[in-house]
C-alpha cells in the first residue's frame, strides 16, 4: 500500500514538472487607501484605489468604474492641510510605489497586480495635473521590452532602488531598472533619460 502511495505522489511530480512553465506566481493584497508626505512635511498625497480591473492586463471582462484618484493637499501656516485637488489618476486600481518632492510633484510607478502595464511611470503636478506618463514600450526600445522578467500578470522592469538625485533639491527621480541601467526623470519637465552601465559605473556617473 505504501510503495503504492508512493509511485502515484512520484507520477504527480513527472506530470507538473512536464507542464510547460507560463512564469512566476503573483501574490497580491487587495489594495488599500495608502498617503505619501513630502520631506519637509509641506505636500501630503492620498490614493483612494479605483475600481476599473476591466481595464488591466489579464482581467478583460471584469467590472469597469473609477480609476484611482489622488487628494492633494497643502501645510497651511496654521499647521493644518488643505485640500487643493481631487484628481484622477493613471491607474485603474492603484499605483505601486511613490514618491512626492518638496515642491509637491507626484511620481508613481506601476499599477497595481499589474506591473509592467498600463501607465508604469507617472508624474502629476502639485494641483493634480497629469505632466507625463510612460509605458514600458515607451521607456524601452522593442527589443529590450522582450527582456523584461514576466510573472503571470507583471512586467518586472523596476527595482526596489529609486528615489530622490542626491543634491538635486528633488528636482530629479532615480530609479534602477531589471538590468542595473539608471532612469532619471526631471521635475518639472518630466523628461528622462537612461543611462547604460554597471551600478558603480552609474554611482560615479550621478555624483554631483
């Protein structure tokens, strides 16, 4: 009965390992309101998620409505925030990652359980205003678009590495890409530019 048992769990294990690999699992909390804050304390930025998963990769057929949207608000003298824009997002659920300047713009990346797709770099002015967007074919020439790691539903272009040009009064992002190469977007024009190398390479590169 046991060697039984045992040929049949050894039979399973031939099968799943003989199934042709379609990319890494994700696993993704259900998105939740989440607030970014300026350095010196004077923007504060809140994401209310959307809900518009029919509009994200993977989920065609799925309930359409609202995309995210941001509150933007302001330190008074009194200490206390007011609120200046109520605005849409990019988004159709949220963004992934954020970062917010002393001077109140707004950069996202990504969008939620969806990686990689849609409008994965956004930037947005202190009253609300989109100022650019990009999507990854739009960071990347076609071929090296081929290159970016894929899990079941996202494009792992981006690091964990990014962040405000050191000495730049956060007037530039940083932020490291799957292959060790260097984005920079300006504020406040929203251009950027990519820079090929070795990490230490870029270090050097980026001292002011």
């Amino acid at each position: 009965m046991g060697s039984k048992i045992l040929n049949i769990a050894i039979l399973l294990i031939v099968v799943l390992l003989l199934q042709p690999f379609t990319g890494l699992a994700d696993q993704w909390p259900a998105p939740k309101p989440q607030h970014v804050v300026s350095t010196n304390g004077t923007y504060l930025v809140r994401i209310v998620p959307g809900e518009s998963w029919g509009d994200t990769f993977g989920f065609t057929g799925s309930k359409k409505g609202a995309y995210a949207r941001g509150e933007f608000y302001k330190k008074q003298a009194d200490r206390s925030f007011t609120l200046m824009a109520d605005a849409p997002l990019q988004n159709p659920v949220a963004p992934v990652h954020l970062l917010l300047s002393d001077q109140g713009y707004l950069v996202t990346f990504d969008n939620w359980h969806n990686a990689g797709y849609g409008k994965a770099v956004a930037i947005y002015k202190p009253n609300g205003a989109l100022l650019r967007s990009y999507e990854v074919e739009e960071l990347y020439p076609a071929k090296r678009v081929e290159e970016v790691p894929q899990s079941v539903s996202s494009r792992h272009w981006l690091s964990n590495n990014h962040w405000f040009y050191p000495g730049s009064d956060e007037r530039m992002v940083y932020a490291y890409d799957f292959r060790g190469g260097l984005f920079l977007f300006a504020l406040p024009t929203g251009n950027f530019e990519y820079l090929e190398g070795g990490q230490q390479q870029l270090l050097e590169t980026m001292k002011p």
